[in-house]
C-alpha cells in the first residue's frame, strides 16, 4: 500500500503562535502518527526544541521564499493543509485536494479554490459563518501536561499566569493593567504567583519587568508543563485567543482555569474553571477556590476531551472525504 503524502504549509513557522505550534506539534505530528510522509513548507525554519513534537524532525521542513516555486511539488502530494486562508490563492497552481484552517477573518480568501474547510471550535465556526466547515479540535498530545499533574494540595504554586503579550493597542494596555493587577492582588494576599509570558520583543520585556514575581519569557512546551502540573490556577488574561491552547494544556495539568471571556473559552471549560468579564470577578473565584480546593482529575477529564487520543477518529474520517 503506497504510504499517503501529507503537505502542511504555513508562512513563518518560527513564529510559534497557537497556529503554527498546531501546524507542528497538532496536525504534523499527528499525521505522521498516522504513518503519512509529512513535509511542512513555511519561509523560516522553526525552534522545534521548543515544542513537544516527537516525530517532525528538521529535515520535514521545506523553507521556501514564494508560494509559486513550490506549486509543482505541492501537486505531488496527496493532499494539503493551509494553516491560513489567506494561502487558498495558492489553488490556481495546485489541482489536488486542499483543506484550509480557518480560525480567523483573513485579508484575502478564495473559497471556490479550497475542497474542505476545517476551523477550531464551534464557537468559531458560528462566529465568522463557516456554515460548512467541519470543526476539529487541534489533534495535539497533551499526555505530556496529564504526566506532570501533581495532587492540588502538593502543589506550590498558587496563581500561574501564561499569555502572551499583546502586540498593540488598547487590547495591549488593558492586558499589561490586568498583568499589574493580578500582580498587586497575589502580593496583598501572599499567593505564590509565577508569570510565563511570551514575547515578541525587548518592549514587551520591558513592559513586564515592573511585576516583582518570578518570570519565565518564551520557555518551551515541556517547560510550560512542569509549571502546570505544580499549579493550583491557571491565570488566562489574554484577550485575542479563539480557541486558546493554554486552557486546554492547563486543563489536562489538572489546574482549575481562571479566563478572561474570548474566543471559545467557554466551550473549551464546560462546567470546570471559571470565565470571567471583570477582574473583580476573577478575585473572588481566586480566593474561593483556593479555600475550598479542586480535584485535579475533574481538569483532566475536561480535557481529554480535546486530547488527540479523542479526536483522531473524526480527523481519520476527514481525511477520507478530502481524499476519497
């Protein structure tokens, strides 16, 4: 039987945002679990040390400069994945089946040149109108974070905030308040805080440098990990997520999640965690639940759910409408 040939192509995989750490640790190694010949097409080579990937190696990664020069060899494979629609132009050229990831409005996008669209979560799929896209969890592995899951009373830290900085604007100054909030809260009230925050840039360190706790910039997956499972609550302030895969990690951690209202938070929680509107709210259900305390397993079997192990089977059958 000739082994399926998968492409995945995404601009700039060293970027390791939540979409293209997907491309790579979700669907990449997914695939390649599946026994596909995977090749990831992107114009920068990414730090795969700072994912939890067990089989995308740099040798599956093709660096191109223009999306013209790789149609031939796109028309090779057996299907392709898009990680954005702003990539579906790349249809005109490409006469095999194409699924394209769409978890956000694009500047450009060309429907008629794509055969399925698959999108994050239900939550988005009705917020931008994708009435016949097929939703699919992102196929990661999060056993990793279920491995470092420490019972809730031996864990030591009370508050861990993970988010990334928010590039510009009033979504960023209102990030960097609620930062020096929650800060100023923990501080009050003697909490163990650690920050984890991603950075694009020396401004974005600077602008954290005035929360005295202890912090970690742009650390790997594994990492992210150990802090989880040593966790109580995960702290989730960011404001411009669609489907976050943080509250998804914590929740395998066994952390009770406390998050701010975006994208599809609330699908992902269900009935575990906490959403919140106004940082008010969020002080309260803080200190609520670390008096009362929470099972770590009632994290864990929330999020199971969005484990691959979970959603294998409906990618499997995806992949047979795509190709079929």
């Amino acid at each position: 039987m000739t082994q399926m040939r998968v492409a995945i192509v995404e601009r700039d995989l060293s970027k390791l945002g939540g979409r293209q750490i997907t491309m790579i640790d979700g669907f990449g190694d997914c695939f390649k679990e599946l026994g596909f010949d995977v090749k990831l097409y992107s114009e920068r080579m990414p730090n795969l040390s700072k994912l939890l990937t067990k089989r995308i190696k740099p040798e599956d990664i093709r660096l191109y400069e223009n999306l013209g020069e790789i149609a031939d060899e796109l028309n090779e494979y057996d299907f392709i994945l898009l990680s954005h629609p702003s990539l579906s132009g790349i249809g005109k050229w490409v006469k095999r089946p194409i699924a394209c990831w769409y978890i956000a409005q694009p500047r450009e996008w060309y429907p008629g040149l794509v055969d399925r669209v698959w999108t994050n979560s239900y939550t988005q799929k009705r917020r931008l109108g994708l009435f016949d896209a097929e939703v699919i969890y992102p196929p990661h592995d999060y056993s990793p974070f279920r491995e470092t899951s420490l019972p809730w009373k031996e864990r030591p830290i009370d508050i861990l905030i993970v988010t990334p900085i928010v590039k510009w604007g009033e979504r960023r100054k209102s990030l960097i308040r609620e930062l020096r909030e929650i800060s100023h809260f923990s501080l009050k009230h003697g909490l163990k805080t650690v920050f984890v925050l991603r950075a694009s840039n020396f401004s974005d360190i600077l602008e954290s440098r005035g929360l005295p706790h202890e912090k970690f910039y742009n650390i790997s997956r594994r990492y992210v990990s150990y802090l989880m499972g040593g966790s109580k609550i995960l702290f989730h302030p960011s404001p411009v997520e669609s489907f976050s895969l943080v509250i998804v990690e914590a929740l395998n951690a066994g952390c009770y999640p406390i998050a701010k209202r975006a994208g599809a938070v609330e699908e992902q929680l269900g009935n575990v965690g906490f959403v919140y509107d106004d940082f008010q709210e969020a002080k309260k259900e803080i200190l609520g639940v670390l008096n009362d305390g929470h099972y770590s397993w009632i994290s864990e079997d929330r999020g199971i759910k969005f484990d691959r192990s979970t959603v294998v089977d409906r990618i499997r059958k995806e992949i047979g409408r795509l190709t079929g």
